[in-house]
C-alpha cells in the first residue's frame, strides 16, 4: 500500500482523488519527505501554465477536432481481471504469487490526469499551453477564431510590434491580438477603443500584456476601425495619446 501511496504525488497535486484517497495521501504525507518534495514541484506548474504565451490555434483545427470527435469510438470500459485462486507455475519452475494487485478504476483515472499534467508541464517548455479539462471547453475567444465567417486584419505599429483583429459578424464579436509591443511604461498600459463610422472613440478594453490577444467590449458590428493607445492602467474615457495602432475594419 506504502509504494502505491507513492504513486498518487501527481494526482493530489492536481486534487483529482477521491475523498478516501486523499485522506490517507495525507496521512502518508506526514511521515514521506520525497513525497512531501514531489508534491511541492508538481504545485509550481499550474502558474508556470498561466505565464506562459498562448498560441491561437488555426481556424480550422477546432472543426477538425469536433469531426473526429463524432466519427471516432471511445475506449471500451475497463475490465477488472478476477483474482485467481489457483497457483500459476513461473518459467523458472517455481510458484509464483497468486494474488494479482487490482489497481481501482478511480485510481487508475487519477494516475491518468496525473499523467496529463505532466505532459502539460513538458509542453510549456516547447512554448505551447495545453489545459486538462474533463470536458470539451471553448471560450468566447476560441469561438471567434474559429468562427466559418471570422475575417483578420492586421497592422505594425513603429516600434515593430504587430496588432491584429478577428471578427465575426455571425457572433457579433472580435478578438484584437497583439505581439511584440513595447513596454507601454511605468502606471501605463494599452487601451483598445472601437472607432464609429464618425470617427469618435468608445472604450473597448485594457490590454494588460504586451503578448496576447483579448475579446473587444462594446458593438463591434457598427464598429468602422479597432485603435490601440498607450492610457493611464486605470484606462481612459477618450484616448489621450496618438493611437500606436489603428485598423480599418472592411
């Protein structure tokens, strides 16, 4: 029981046993420094996820994963294998143990999410964030970029960093991302704004980043250009700065 305890370091770090399993972990915890240890790393590496640059994946790799989804079976339920009673004699002539450890489906999940954490960890290194979810999840970002109508502009702004905006009309939303701004300064950062057809400024967000991308506050169907400018971080009620970028909207 003590070597299969070992085991659960990852799941707990992820909280995804059970309530039984937990309890005695704990309890192992208090006497297992390696553990201890284990699980103190494996706690580091949720927020390593939240820091690292998000990668917008193309448009239309959601409706190829949602295609194969419909079309492909799902693994058959696990089989747990009767204990047998009988000895089973071993290559070597000897007896072998009769009893056969049974790993729990409960725990057998767990040590899978487990498993997944890890892989997440190892794909933060090579600049790419995977989430492990337990269902099909989409944010409303997600939903733009993946949209059948969504549409893309883009422009440079002088410093050499790019601005771009995706939206769909069918959503009646849009998506502005950024990369490679300048540092906006100290008590600044960037404001988004959606231009009317007259030329007047509304509030469409703060920008906290100078990498990524966020979903634009207000009517962006009406909306004739996207800017971007450089605004105390509490934000602005009109823009007090020449835009870093403006983006005409076809």
């Amino acid at each position: 029981m003590s070597e299969d305890l070992h085991s659960l370091s990852g799941a707990y770090a992820l909280d995804a046993l059970s309530d039984q399993e937990r309890a005695d972990f704990e309890v192992h915890l208090g006497r297992c420094e390696t553990c201890r240890d284990e699980v103190d790393s494996l706690r580091a590496v949720p927020p390593l996820l939240a820091e690292t640059v998000a990668f917008a994946p193309p448009p239309a790799l959601r409706a190829d994963i949602m295609a194969a989804i419909r079309t492909t079976r799902q693994d058959p339920p696990v089989v747990e294998e009767p204990v047998s009673s009988e000895p089973v004699l071993a290559e070597t002539g000897t007896e072998a143990p009769s009893e056969t450890t049974v790993v729990p489906l409960r725990r057998r999940v767990s040590r899978q999410w487990a498993a997944l954490a890890a892989a997440a960890a190892l794909v933060v290194g090579g600049g790419v964030t995977w989430q492990v979810v337990e269902q099909v999840t989409t944010s409303a970002t997600d939903e733009v970029l993946a949209a059948s109508d969504a549409q893309s502009w883009q422009t440079t702004t002088p410093g050499g960093g790019t601005v771009s905006v995706v939206r769909s009309d069918q959503l009646g939303k849009a998506v502005l991302r950024v990369e490679g701004l300048a540092d906006p300064g100290s008590g600044n950062a960037y404001q988004a704004w959606l231009q009317d057809p007259s030329g007047s400024m509304v509030p469409a967000g703060m920008m906290t980043t100078t990498d990524g991308e966020m979903l634009l506050e207000g009517d962006v169907d009406d909306a004739a250009g996207v800017g971007l400018t450089k605004e105390p971080a509490a934000g602005s009620p009109q823009p007090t700065t020449t835009p870093v970028a403006l983006i005409e909207l076809g």
